[in-house]
C-alpha cells in the first residue's frame, strides 16, 4: 500500500515536472515601451526600470503543471521499467529537484490561488528531492495537502489536474 503510494506520489511529481519542462515559451507579441529620452532636466542619478513582465494566466500555469506531470510520471515509470520497481535515490532525487524547478518556472510571476498552490507544491518537491530518502519523503501529507490545493484551484478556472 505504501509502495503504491510512494510511486504514485513520485509520477505525480515526475509528471509535474515534465509539464513545467514542456512549457510554452511564446515570443511576445506586443512592443515594450520606448525608454523616455534623457533631458536636462532629470537628475542622472534617476534610475529607469523596465516594466515587469505580466505574470501568466491561470489555465497557462494549469497547463504546464499538468505538462510537467506527466513527464515526470513517464520518466518515473521509465526507470522503474528498468531497475526492477526501484527508484536509485539519485535518481529520485534529480526528477524531483526538476520537478520543482519546472513547477516554480510554471508559476513565476503570479501571486494568484493557482500560482500560490503551485509554489506550494514546487517547495514540497524541492524539499522531498533533498531528503535522504527522496521517494518516502515525498509521499507525505503536506505534499498531498498541496496537491489537492492546486488541483481544486485549477478546477476553478476551467482545468483539470491531476498533480
């Protein structure tokens, strides 16, 4: 049962982690705005900043992360086609911190419910990647606390997860 459970919690984050991996990276679309000229009349020492970038929509972020699950869940599936069911703790440890790189990518910029929860699932998995024991760490309440989060935040923007 626990063994299930661990390997279901590691394609979850493995599938995560692939969907961040798989993200779209549009060129954007629109100009930035010309940077104002330089007149006597500002002091030099004003510093200009550029414009923040616009953080990601909802369903955007929703998309990756399933993107990111499902590749973390065939490269999960893929090594323990090969090693018998194992999952080598290196191993484990690597998807996971992919994972959670690919999750924080997925949800940079946004401050949103989805974006929050996401975050929140990146920090498990980053966390879980660093444990002595990266399979069981990750099989714990607060990661299915976070997951159920996002899933049911996702839910109410119109997409279905399943992290």
């Amino acid at each position: 049962m626990i063994t299930v459970r661990i390997a279901t919690a590691v394609l979850a984050g493995a599938s995560l982690l692939g969907l961040a991996a798989c993200g779209d990276d549009k060129a954007a679309t629109t100009a930035e705005p010309a940077a104002p000229a330089a007149t006597a009349t500002l002091p030099e020492a004003q510093a200009t900043t550029a414009p923040a970038a616009a953080a990601p929509a909802d369903k955007v972020i929703c998309e990756d992360a399933n993107k990111a699950s499902e590749s973390f869940r065939k490269a999960l599936l893929t090594i323990m086609s090969t090693t018998g069911g194992d999952v080598p703790k290196k191993d484990a440890a690597l998807m996971l911190s992919d994972f959670a790189a690919n999750l924080e990518k997925a949800a940079e910029g946004s401050d949103t419910a989805v974006g929050t929860a996401l975050k929140a699932n990146a920090a498990e998995a980053a966390k879980a990647a660093k444990a002595d024991d990266p399979v069981n760490a990750a099989d714990n309440p607060e990661s299915a606390k976070a997951a159920k989060e996002f899933n049911a935040a996702c839910k109410a923007v119109g997409v279905k997860t399943n992290l």
